[in-house]
C-alpha cells in the first residue's frame, strides 16, 4: 500500500553555513567593530548576544537573510523577546523540529476533512499517510501545501 511521511526537519549542516556566514558579515561591519556582537548555537537554539536591542534587530535581519539563501524556511525560526542588562543584550531564537503533537492533529483532522481516500496516523514527530492510490496521496501532497500551518513540511518516504 502506498505511503508517505509529513516531516518538519532543517538541514543542520546549512544552519551552521547560514551561522557561520552572519558571524563573519557581522565582524566585517564598521556598526558592530568592537561590540562583541555574535551569534551562537546552543543545543538545539541560537542565542544572539550584542550591546543594545537595536543591534540585535540588525543581527537577526543579517541571521534571516543568510538562513533565506541557504534555503531554509524562515517559519522554523521563531525569536524570543530580547533581554537586556548592564550594557548586553542578548536574544534568543528557538530552532523548531519536527512536527508537534498539536500541529499532527490538526494535520490530520486536516486531511480527513477532505474526504480524500488516505489514512493519517501520527508517529511520534511525525505523520504517516497511507492510501490505496499513489494519485490520492498526490492529492493529499497538494491539499497540505496549499495550507498553512506554521512550520514547514516535507513529504519524505514516499513508497509505492
């Protein structure tokens, strides 16, 4: 019986790229010389660190445009309100992976409001939809990528 997976993963090895590239744009500009102002990877998140708010607006524009042309969705970045003490400031920014449980359901109440003829079952952070058609699942593809749920999906595993 046909099959595929919905996901919502992020290619670390281009975040990384996408990181690496903001840090060296933000030693090389005259408004950040002597800040101290960088972006790093803790775990899972990214932590901003800068001297004012300000900074940390400039620092985020840079972070989304080199996310953006390493192709990366920007819905899986989701910023934190800034902190600021004692001349730091500092923000976070949570990296989202895989596909909560919340976002599942409605993925597949979703998909059964369609009346398509396909079966979604929640696996963990993931979706699996099964059907008997390999058109029907095509069909379920489209429907998905037509909405919005707020993060972004990738159709994996499609097996015949």
């Amino acid at each position: 019986m046909p099959s595929f997976d919905i996901v919502s993963e992020l290619d670390q090895h281009e975040l990384s790229n996408a990181l690496d590239q903001a840090n060296r744009e933000i030693d090389s500009r005259f408004d950040f010389k002597g800040a101290d102002a960088r972006v790093e990877r803790q775990e899972s998140d990214l932590c901003l660190h800068a001297q004012s708010a300000f900074q940390l607006e400039q620092m985020l524009d840079i972070l989304y445009k080199k996310v953006t042309k390493r192709g990366i969705d920007l819905r899986a970045l989701s910023p934190e309100t800034p902190v600021v003490q004692n001349l730091r400031a500092s923000q976070a920014v949570k990296v989202k992976q895989g596909i909560d449980s919340d976002v599942a359901k409605i993925l597949v109440k979703h998909i059964k409001e369609s009346k398509l003829k396909v079966q979604a079952t929640i696996q963990g952070d993931q979706v699996r939809v099964t059907g008997k058609k390999r058109d029907d699942l095509q069909e379920a593809i489209a429907l998905l990528k037509a909405h919005d749920f707020g993060l972004p999906l990738q159709f994996t595993n499609f097996r015949d």
